[in-house]
C-alpha cells in the first residue's frame, strides 16, 4: 500500500499537504507523527501568544489606578466585553482553516494581534474616554479565536488515539498565554514601569510568531468546510450538551483569569503588585495541567475524568464561599488556585470527550473502520467551533455575576454561590447523559450488534 504523500503541491503554492491519513499507522510512523509534532509546535506558538492578548485586560485594568476614573463595575465591563468578542469570533476562525489552510490562517491571524496591541499602546494614558478602552478591549477580543482555529487544524492532524494528548497539549501550551502575560505585567509593575511597556513587550513577539507559522507549518488539502457537517452538528444534541459542560470548564479558566486579580483588589483591598503576585498562578497551573486532563480522559474516559472534576469545583468553591463571608484572604486564595487547576483539568477531560461522542454514534450507527473514523472527524470537527465559542460565553457570565455582586452586596460572595450551583447541574448533567447505563441496555446492545465491540459513551 502506497503511504500518504506529505511532499507539498507545486500548483497550489505554499506548503499543501496533498494526502493526510493520520488512522494508517505505518504512514504515522513513517511520516505522519513528525508532520503533526511540528505543526503542533508551531500552532501552540500563535495559540499562546492569541491567548496572551486576549487576556492582556487582566493585566491592564490592575494598572488603571484612580487617575483612570474607572469604578470596579467599569473594569468588570471592559474585561466582559474583551470575553464577549473572543467567543464570537471563535466560529468563523473555526471555519477559517478549511477556506484559507490551516498555515495560512495561523499566519493571519497571529499578523491580526497586531491591531489590539498598537491601538492599546497607543491609547492607554489616563484621560483617555471609557468607549476608547472599550473598544480597543473588544479588538484585543480576536486573540481567543485563535483557539478555535488551532484546535480545528490540530485535530485533522492526529489519529483518534493521540487526540487527547494532541488537543490538550494544544489548548494547554495556548492557556499558558494568560499567565505568561500575568508574569510579564507583574515583572513591569515590579519595576515601575507602565501599560505601554507589557504592550511593546509582545508587538515583536507577535512578528515572530507570524514569521514561523509561515515558514514551518503545513495546509492539509482535505480539511474542507463541510456546510453539511456545520448543520448537523448544529442539530446534535450532544454538540450544545458538551458546550453546557465546557462553561463550566473552560469557562470558568477564562473567566476566572480575567477577574482573579480584580477580586483580589475590590474584595480585599490588595494593591496592584500585591494582586499580581499571586494573579498568575492559578492559570499558570490550569494550564499546565490540561494535557493531563487530556491524558486521563484517552486512559480512564472523558466522562468519568470529568464527572469528579466537577465534584472537586464545587468543592473548592463552597470553601471560596466561606473564606468569602469570613474574610480569609488565604484560604480564599488557596481554593481559588485549585479551582483554577480543576478547570484545566476539566479542560482537557471534555475536549477529549467530543471526537470520542461522534465515534461512539458512528458505531452505533453501524459504521465501521475509516468509514466510522471519518463519521466521527466530520462531526467533532464542526462541533468544536461552537463547543469552544460558547464554552468561552462563560468567561463573559463569570465577569457579569461578578460585577453584579459586588455592585449588590460589596463582595463576590453571591457570584460563587450561583458558580457553586451550575457546577452541581454540570456533574448531574455528565453523569445523567454520559454515564448512566443501566445494565440492561448494554446486554440488549451486545446482542443486537452480535456482540461487536461498541464504544459507549461512558468511555469517552
């Protein structure tokens, strides 16, 4: 059998993968996995420094003193609205790796972080308008979309047995952006310098990655938008249930990582270098360990990974409550950092559930092999720009709650009762759709399937 070409097409330009058949493991072995590793690479470069933007707001409203003339609520605002637009724009980034390439597409749009950076820069002074912030908060918005790009490209790359790993290497080495651009902002704040710093810091950085993106990375000529594909995994049941159970993982990573250092100076009065010291680890640590959810969930099964995740959320958040209404900066500070690190966990868990659902229905539908493979890419590739976009909403629900409560009560005490609640709906959710089984319908498959081997979704 003749392996899969990876030599680029002369006619197309540029560096197009021709053939790509990641599922026969004599072309991964041979060429495929060196491929993927280096597009993996590359791709995690973009994804972090998008990340990093994104989320550069957590970093500048700890800046934006009382000279800014901007109220807690404003802050909350403006990092809401930085959520809001890097949810949205995580659909047609999705669909933009089929249109333009997967190499071509990580190019433009690490070349588009460019807009937020230099518009910031050039703005951030005190007296500058509240819409200006706003706005220039909102363009730094486009540097969430470029998860959803690099995951849908990534995940054309893998087998099926490596997507864990593969997906949660991916999202976790993009998530360390948020804590990276923490620690850049606390060195700055250290050193007494301004916004305008951490921003030049990152503007030749973002050329860099630009410039290797074009240079090392590949297009896969068979990743196609499918409309077709688009529109069932609209219809798909599963498609909006995993993206419920991403607000509570990713969401709450996102949304946490913008808020964190603002609760810590509305709530507990700490200053800008005291809030910084401690704002990164959280993410830092959330995102190193979402490869691991990944991992356990390729081991064990999403499901199963992410059912006690969210035990542990609630857990952790019932002690963010108490340490809340008694006033205990360190134990609240404690609970805040593992919450964080079950998210990432979380993360990893149910992102590998997705292609895992759609080959579970392939199966079930009575497809087999390549043909089940296929099934299975087609729907969890469409499904994932949504499950992303509207798993990201969640970071804009945390910083809403979170303005409300303190515009309410003084504290953020009542937004982590209403968190406490949603992740016990979450774990109800997993367990009732995912992991209930009742052992009679399992035999009645067996035998109705001549006791072909099915993967059930409580394996996932």
């Amino acid at each position: 059998m003749t392996a899969p070409s990876t030599a680029p097409a002369a006619s197309r330009g540029g560096r197009w993968i021709e053939q790509w058949d990641p599922e026969d493991e004599a072309f991964w072995n041979e060429t495929g996995e060196k491929v993927a590793r280096r597009n993996l690479l590359f791709s995690v470069l973009s994804e972090h420094i998008g990340f990093s933007i994104w989320t550069v707001w957590s970093v500048m409203v700890l800046f934006m003193g009382p000279e800014y003339g901007l109220t807690p609520a404003d802050k909350f605002f403006l990092v809401s609205m930085a959520t809001l637009v890097g949810a949205i724009v995580r659909i047609p980034y999705t669909f933009a790796v089929a249109i333009f390439g997967g190499r071509n597409w990580t190019v433009v749009s690490a070349s588009l972080l460019l807009i937020p950076t230099v518009a910031a820069f050039i703005v951030m002074e005190p007296g500058t308008s509240f819409n200006t912030f706003l706005i220039c908060a909102m363009l730094a918005g486009i540097g969430g979309g470029n998860f959803a790009s690099s995951m849908t490209n990534i995940n054309a790359f893998f087998p099926l047995r490596k997507k864990g790993w593969a997906l949660g290497l991916n999202a976790g080495g993009g998530n360390i952006g948020v804590p990276v651009v923490q620690l850049i902002g606390l060195a700055v704040i250290g050193a007494s310098g301004g916004p305008r710093v951490l921003l030049g810091i990152y503007i030749p950085f973002i050329v860099i990655a630009a410039v290797l993106a074009a240079v090392y990375m590949d297009n896969i000529s068979s990743v196609k938008n499918d409309t077709g594909a688009a529109k069932d995994a609209v219809k798909e049941a599963h498609t909006w249930i995993m993206s419920f159970l991403y607000i509570g993982t990713f969401g709450s990573f996102i949304g946490y990582s913008f808020a964190f250092g603002l609760v810590l100076q509305t709530q507990f009065g700490r200053t800008p270098l005291e809030s910084a010291y401690v704002t990164f680890i959280g993410p830092l640590l959330g995102s190193l360990i979402r490869p691991v959810g990944g991992a356990l969930a390729d081991k064990y099964g999403g499901a199963k990974i992410t059912l006690w995740n969210y035990v542990g959320m609630a857990a952790a958040t019932g002690i963010i409550v108490i340490a809340s209404m008694q006033k205990s900066l360190p134990l609240f500070t404690t609970a805040f950092i593992v919450l964080f690190v079950l998210s990432g966990l979380g993360n990893g868990s149910t992102f590998k559930m997705i292609p895992g659902i759609f080959q579970a229905k392939a199966l079930a539908k009575g497809l087999e092999g390549e043909e089940a493979a296929a099934y299975g890419r087609r729907l969890s590739g469409a499904s994932m720009g949504i499950i992303g976009a509207v798993g990201a909403l969640g970071g804009l629900g945390i910083n809403l709650a979170f303005r409300q409560s303190f515009l309410s009560v003084g504290s953020g005490t009542g937004a982590f009762v209403a968190f406490l609640a949603f992740y016990g709906l979450c774990f109800a959710v997993t367990w009732a759709v995912y992991l209930r089984r009742p052992a009679a319908a399992v035999a009645q498959n067996a035998a109705a399937t001549e006791a072909k081997p099915q993967l059930s979704y409580a394996e996932v």
